[in-house]
C-alpha cells in the first residue's frame, strides 16, 4: 500500500488512533502524541506516562528537526554505591544487573522520574495543531472502554521471565491496583480475548487532559505520588517531579554510502547504529549475500564493537565524558573494519552471563501529507509493578540498568540518565527523507534498525520485506539467532569458533516498525509480525 500519510505502531487501536487524528486535521505530531497515549493504555507494560523515550521530529516548512530527550533520571536520594554490596549477576547482553532481593528490578525503589508525559505536553503543544485535550481523548475513551489482551501482550507476561529477575506475572501483581486490573478475583492472570478494566487510568487522563503536564509534576497527581512513595520506601520525592527537563538536541548524524542517518545523542542508541553503518560502509555487503554466513560474521563483529564501546563509553554525556567524535569518526570505522577483514574476533566481557535481557518497549513512525515526520520510542524499561492505588498507570523501573559499581560510564548518580538502546532513526539522501524507522526490544533496539535499515539501504528491499527478514544479534561474545536463519548457514560460523545460540522463535532481536518512502513521494509502511501491530496509510 502506498500513501501520503503512513502510520506504523506495535498496537492496531494506537496505529487507529494517529490515521483519525491526521483524518481530522491534524499533523503528525498531534498524531504521535495521540498514538503514545493510547499505547500507554493498550498496552501498559510497554509504555505510559511514567516512562521515558526519545522523539525525533523532522518539520521542513517549519524548519525545525530536532529531538526531544525524555530519559529517566535517577532521583536526588539515590547514591553511587547505594546497591554496591548487592551485586549478584549481570545480564548477558550487558542491558541491566541482577541485585539481591531485585530491588533495582522491581518495587517502589526501581522508579526514576518519569519523562514521557512532560515530553508528549511540550511536543505537542510546541508542534502541534490540535488542541491538547481532543489529544488525549482517545486515550481517555480507550481507558473507559477497557483493553482487550492480545497475544503478544499475554506473551510478554508469561514467556519473558527474565531467568533471575522478577517474574512479569509477579511485577503484576506487586499492588492491589494490579491485582484487580489483571487478574481474577480467584487469583488467575487474564488470558487473551479477556478484557482489562482500568477506570482510575481514565479518571487520571482525564485530569492531564484538562491540566496538562503540570498536573503530573506540580499538581494534584504530583502530591499523590509523592506520599505514595514516601510511606512505601521509594527514591522518588515531590522535588524530583518538579525539578524534572527533557533534553532538547540536535540530530547526531552520521554517513552510509550516500545516506545521511539522523538519530539520537547518548544515552539514547544512535551513537551505536551509526558507528555500526560506518564499520559495515567498508564492506560490499550485498556481494556476499544477504545473512550468507560471511555477511553474519561481518555483522556481528560490528555489533560486538558498537556494544564494547558503548559499556566502557557511553553514558549520559551531563555526567560523561562520551568520545561522540571519535566513536563516529570515519577512520575509527576503517580501523575497525580493518580487523574484521583481518578476522580478529571481538569479545565483550561481562560480570555474569546467566540473565537475558528486557524486551518492553513500543515505537511510532509518522509520516503525514505536509511532509513532517515523528520517529518515537519509548518504554517504561522494565516495568516497576508499582501502581498508585487511585491513578491506574504503572511506573518505570529504569534503575535496573544503571551500573551498581561507582566510577563507571552507567553509574548512579543524582539526576543521572541511564543509557538506552532507542535510536528513533530518519535516513535522508540529498536532503530528502527516504526512511523513518526505530524498534521496541532493549538492548537489541539497535540490532533490529541495523539490520532493517541495512535491508532498505544496501539491498533495496521493500520495507515489509526488510523488516520480516530474519535477524540476529550479537550483544555478547556469542551470536544469537532467530530459528529462521538456516543451520548450514550457522555451521559455517561455529567452524570459525563462534558460540551460536539459536532462538526458538521466528521473530526477535527488536520489532521493527518503519516507513519507506517511494519514489512518485508517497509512503509504504509496515509493522513487525512478531508484535501485534499494524502499519495504516491515509
């Protein structure tokens, strides 16, 4: 399908949602705020108004493109060796630590201060058309309506346990608010086709609707979120929520052949997609075959690099040094590239490498008729559990992946932002936008838009298709791959010394969601069939 406007999402009511906002005269921004909010009530584990992200918005006409940063940041009682002594493991991909009694992973001491809320309000009411309340009402009519579990949602709970953290099933239940949205009275969890009942989500959007942001941080759900935290042993303060900024940025740009690739500044994951693209520049790709056993090895020692350099360099650049240029030089890429051809093998250390990662995350891409575009991720980590009896939203739990050892790039600190895999992407050629891509999946976020984007790029693939080929990953020492990707193509990889680890599943290593833009101007789009989700044009 071909369009001038093209929405794509991991949830159909959200993709819904954005084609009737644009349908109504809105812009694409107005359509992303929309869209978000209604993720938040849809699929609550993957997102909502206690997370964080990070927004890419492209206006030509208006001359704007830039980024809107929402990372959590780490409240003002939190310290650099608060959990030093309760190190038990690390996750094996490097995305997050496995503390005594998981009380980073899960409860009242999880929480960072949310951000998405204060971005949704600035970025649409700076950028977009509609008003603020009819913004929000799709969400509230959603929340009223009550939610109806999907399989991947279901999945999420009962599937993704996390090998050493929290139980997601257990997450659910950790408030009486949980208890009574997502499960029976008899103690069961709900089964898809069931339906969630969350009417204090609707009472609280319904209260943002008509206060906006500032009802959240200053206001009347500010207070009860302080005293929630305050009787219940959390970091978060009334401080916190009031002295809470997005992050306003340029672009960080980076070059594959004749493509200008925007994505986001640390801590967010386009400082790895770049430095990925320029290593793989060096190599003619599409000669070897795409996902050949050569074209893997040459992948996954990119990926291993990126994922090196971003646990000894990458953090939240208030508090880091971060080595942006040199990281994105184009020398540095050739010199990596030069010991790949060498067949150097990478290895990346880690503490432990018994625990996989997260995977709760969602992702928007918006294109409309005027030419503006939205790339958003955005995610509440892994969820907290916590729910304020009365509000219905559930807070992130972003301090699992801050590094419990003092002195090191992800480090607690006061204020601090944690680094994360999302690289909401635009790839441009002579100034014109051709791609607007980015993926819900932890630490795999950049692998997934790697290899997509390597897809549309390098192999002129349809963006349905480029997105439904098979992935793989290499996050760890060891390659990961999905059970699509032929065993006589891995064979080859385990005889050159490499640890193979096969997924059983089909889909994996992110969930991509993306745009292609064709050549009479219009949109195609598609959303990952390892979610639930749906790609709509207008």
């Amino acid at each position: 399908m071909k369009a001038h406007s093209f929405i794509s999402t991991p949830q159909p009511e959200a993709t819904e949602t954005g084609i009737e906002i644009l349908r109504r005269g809105g812009n694409a921004v107005d359509a992303a705020i929309a869209t978000a909010l209604v993720q938040g009530v849809v699929d609550p584990q993957m997102c909502g108004i206690a997370g964080f992200g990070s927004m890419q918005i492209y206006m030509p006409k208006k001359g704007f493109h830039g980024f809107i940063d929402f990372h959590g940041k780490t409240p003002a009682a939190a310290t650099p060796d608060m959990w030093q002594d309760l190190i038990e493991g690390e996750a094996r991909d490097g995305f997050g630590f496995i503390l005594k009694g998981n009380v980073n992973d899960a409860g009242y001491q999880s929480i960072t201060v949310p951000g998405s809320l204060k971005a949704y309000f600035e970025a649409q009411t700076e950028h977009g058309v509609m008003d603020w309340s009819d913004i929000v009402q799709p969400a509230i009519d959603h929340a009223e309506r009550g939610v109806v579990i999907r399989p991947h949602m279901h999945f999420f709970w009962t599937v993704n346990d996390g090998m050493g953290r929290v139980l997601t099933t257990d997450r659910l239940a950790l408030t009486p608010s949980g208890r009574r949205i997502y499960f029976h009275p008899d103690g069961t969890l709900k089964r898809p086709g069931e339906r969630l009942e969350n009417p204090d989500l609707a009472q609280t959007l319904r209260k943002i609707a008509k206060g906006g942001a500032d009802v959240f941080y200053t206001g009347e759900i500010a207070e009860i979120i302080a005293a929630d935290m305050q009787a219940n042993g959390g970091l978060l303060s009334a401080d916190d929520l009031k002295n809470y900024q997005t992050t306003r940025c340029d672009p960080l740009w980076g070059r594959f052949r004749s493509f200008d690739i925007a994505s986001n500044q640390p801590p967010g994951g386009g400082i790895m997609l770049i430095e990925m693209l320029q290593i793989l520049e060096n190599f003619d790709l599409k000669t070897l075959g795409h996902n050949s056993t050569e074209y893997i090895r040459i992948v996954a020692e990119a990926m291993k690099r990126a994922t090196r350099d971003k646990d000894m360099f990458v953090g939240d650049p208030a508090f880091f040094d971060v080595p942006i240029d040199r990281l994105t030089d184009i020398a540095y890429a050739r010199e990596q590239a030069d010991r790949i051809k060498a067949g150097d093998i990478a290895s990346v250390e880690r503490l432990n490498d018994s625990f996989p990662e997260s995977k709760d995350t969602t992702h928007i891409a918006v294109a409309d008729a005027a030419g503006n575009l939205v790339s958003m991720t955005h995610s509440l980590g892994m969820p907290s559990g916590i729910i304020t009896e009365g509000l219905g939203f559930m807070y992130n739990g972003c301090m699992a992946v801050f590094d419990p050892r003092p002195g090191r790039a992800g480090s607690i600190a006061p204020g601090k932002s944690r680094f994360s895999s999302v690289c909401p992407t635009i790839v441009f050629k002579d100034k014109d936008p051709k791609v607007v891509i980015g993926a819900p999946g932890g630490t795999q976020i950049a692998m997934g838009v790697l290899q997509a984007t390597l897809n549309v790029l390098e192999f002129d693939m349809p963006i349905l298709d480029a997105i439904v080929a098979p992935r793989f990953s290499a996050t760890s020492s060891a390659i990961d791959v999905s059970n699509r990707i032929p065993g006589f193509v891995t064979k080859g990889l385990e005889t050159r010394g490499y640890e193979i680890i096969r997924s059983p599943f089909s889909y994996g290593f992110a969930a991509v969601h993306g745009l292609k833009r064709n050549s009479d101007k219009t949109w195609s789009g598609a959303a990952d069939p390892g979610h639930d989700g749906m790609a709509l044009g207008l």
